[in-house]
C-alpha cells in the first residue's frame, strides 16, 4: 500500500519528519529497526524507527480536510474522534466540524437532526453495521467520506470469511473500544462472537473449550462480551482469533497459540488444524512495527523514556507498557505536559488519570532519553517535546548540526 497522502504541512516538522523521511529512503524494505540518535549535547534523544502517522491515520486525516475543504457551504459531522489524538480532533473542530457520538457511544447530537446535505465522516476505527444503516436511512452518503482503516476492514472481511465457514469469530480487543465493538457488529452478522481482553481471559476461554467449565457459567463469566444466543458448547469448537488492531501484536499471537493448543487438547493434534483457522495474516503490519521499533529503542537503553501521543490511545498506552518494563516512561500529550525541568504531567494508564511526577529528568549529564509517539500523533508534536525538554539546558547543539550528523551517518 505504497502511496502518500495529502496531510496538512502544518502537522509536519522540521527536525523528526526529516529524520524519518532519510531513514526511509535508507531503508525502504524496513529491515534496520535501530533507533536514531539525535545528540544535542546534554540530552541525548533516541527516536524509534517508525512511529507516528500510520497509513490509516494519514488515509483518515486526507478524506477530513478534504471534506472540510471542498465543501464550506455544508455541515460536517464526525460521528466520533476521527483518531485518539486530541490536536487533530481539536484543528478540525476549529474549521466546524461536529462530533456526533463520544467515543464510548453516547450521542451528543441526534441522528434525527441529520439531513441527505451534510456530510458525516466515519472514523478510521470505523463503525458497527447498525449505525451506518442508520445513517444511510436518513439519506447520508456515508460511503465517501468514509476514512475506515484498510487494516481494520481486512480483519472484518477475514471474520465474516470464517464465519461463512462455520467458525466462531474470538476477538483480542478492548470489548467497549470503538473498533472493537465495530468489528463485532460486522463479525455477528454471520457468527457467533466473543471478546477478549488479554491473555488472562484467553485462559478462562481455553478451559471452557477444554471443558473443564461449566457452559452454564460462560455468560457470567463473559457478560456484555459475545454476541447474542452464544452456546458455549456449540460455538467453541471451531474458532478464529482476530484482534482490535491497535493491541499488542505479540499478545494477539500468544493468545491465538494458547487457544490452539486448547484445541489440540480437546480435540487432538490431527484434529486441531480443523479446529482453529489460522488468522495470522491479519495483523496490522504498523502496529507490528511500531511496537517492535520500540522493543529495539529499549534494548538501546536510556534513563527515561517519553511517548507522545493521545491518553485515550490504545496503541499507544502498549508503546508505554514496552518501554516502562526497562524504565520510567512518560506518556505526554505534548510540550505543555512538560511543566519544568523538575516536573513533569503524564497520563497514568493504571489510575486511568493525569498525575505529576518530580525529579523525572535526571541530573547527569549527558542525559539520554527515548522517544517515540502513537500512531495518531502528528510529528510536530515530538519536535516540539524536544524543543520543550532543549530550554532547560545550555551549551545545546542546533537542529542543524544534529541534523547534518544524522544525514550524514552511513547506513
């Protein structure tokens, strides 16, 4: 899917764009995942190989200004954040763009308000089949402004496959997400469904598959997260797994593995492969990278790390858990969340709330740190986390030497 887009200039930057663009042309086929080393002096930034806007999200933000752009006479509507990233959802609320829905469903604006002029985009994590029929009864086009990930829309046409096939679709996502609960509107229509969150719940699955619990226990156990009518006894013998796109890639693997053997043990070895539809092909390949890129930034090493990128971002919120295995990791909105050089504002994922931490920024110097961003994150927002994180020292290099000792590394 090599194509580019025609993202507003405003969401490039000067300093890590450049770095990306000169990495890729390095390294198209993306077999060098090692960091780049942006050295100013006293801090030393270690930026990850691929992060930031991923082919959906770039896909997304063309089709939203262009809508805006090419129609001033007519009302625009998202029916929810577009992407997890608040500065792109803020700009396009800026030039009139309306929300519908919160991310979690609840309408702000009834649908019933809606006339066959205005214009409704559906976000990249695209949106359960009943919504749009809703959508479409009221006379709304919603098929052109469509900004759907590719991706996500692969994993909906391999479910509905499986489910033609007589398999029961297992999905590895966060059930309440919005992806998530579009994949399961589009994979019930044509099979039974069931969500889970990690490997934990895999394993409660896996002992229901073996039958080693009670099928009347299932419905508590899995409440509000499978599909109506589901049997436990009729729809876990033969099962496909898929996953909320923007989960751990690594987690999705090791739950389709488990579940298989859960498979075998029922049913035998010989007889597995009838059992478990193989769904591998699935993955995003960006999430992929990006988490693997960052596995590579923490083998590197580093006093801390900071991530940019939306607190509501599933993707995200993993690149935080990779890194905070290895050290302290920040998860920043952007330069404002950097109160001082003592001080610094971060999104805990556990507490599910902004807190403050001192002293995150070691004294020693040089300092090295990692950076990396969400898929949602514009690059723009890391120049400026740098720039934020620069106005505490002295005696710091330019943009342009570090630039020139970058460009001029042999690869």
């Amino acid at each position: 899917m090599a194509r580019s887009f025609d993202v507003p200039e405003f969401y490039r930057s000067r300093l890590v764009s450049t770095v990306k663009a000169a990495r890729h042309s390095a390294d198209p086929r993306k077999r060098d995942l090692s960091p780049t080393l942006l050295d100013f002096g006293p801090v030393r930034f270690k930026l990850a190989r691929h992060f930031g806007f991923c082919y959906g999200v770039e896909n997304a933000i063309e089709i939203a200004y262009r809508a805006v752009d090419s129609h001033p006479d007519r009302r625009v509507f998202l029916l929810s954040e577009m992407i997890h990233n608040p500065h792109v959802n803020e700009d396009l609320l800026s030039r009139g763009v309306r929300f519908l829905r919160t991310t979690s469903g609840e309408q702000l604006i009834p649908f019933d308000e809606l006339t066959p002029e205005d214009l409704v985009i559906v976000p990249a994590f695209g949106a359960p089949v009943e919504t749009l029929d809703l959508l479409r009864a009221r006379g709304l086009d919603v098929a052109s402004w469509d900004t759907t990930c590719p991706f996500v829309e692969k994993v909906w046409n391999r479910s509905q496959q499986l489910g033609r096939e007589d398999y029961t679709i297992v999905v590895h996502g966060k059930h309440a997400h919005e992806e998530t609960r579009a994949t399961v509107s589009h994979a019930r229509s044509v099979a039974p469904v069931v969500v889970i969150r990690d490997l934990e719940e895999a394993d409660v699955l896996a002992a229901f598959i073996r039958g080693e619990c009670e099928p009347d226990d299932f419905h508590a156990t899995f409440r509000g997260r499978h599909s109506d009518g589901f049997d436990p006894v009729r729809d876990l013998v033969r099962i496909g797994v898929v996953n909320q796109t923007t989960m751990l890639a690594s987690e999705t693997e090791a739950i389709a593995a488990l579940l298989r053997k859960a498979m075998h043990d029922r049913y035998g070895r010989e007889a597995g492969a009838h059992h478990f539809a193989d769904t591998s092909d699935t993955l995003c390949y960006a999430t992929n990278e990006n988490q693997s890129a960052t596995r590579a930034l923490v083998d590197a090493g580093a006093h801390a790390a900071i991530i940019v990128g939306g607190f509501n971002s599933s993707n995200t919120s993993h690149l935080v858990d990779l890194c905070a295995e290895r050290m302290p990791a920040y998860l920043v909105g952007g330069r404002d969340d950097i109160l001082s050089r003592e001080r610094i504002r971060h999104f805990d994922g556990s507490a599910k709330a902004l807190i403050e931490t001192d002293d995150w920024l070691p004294r020693e110097r040089p300092v090295d740190l990692l950076l990396t961003a969400g898929a949602s994150c514009p690059d723009v927002l890391l120049d400026q986390v740098i720039e934020r994180v620069l106005s505490f020292e002295t005696e710091v290099r330019s943009v342009e030497e570090v630039l020139h000792a970058v460009l001029e590394q042999p690869r």
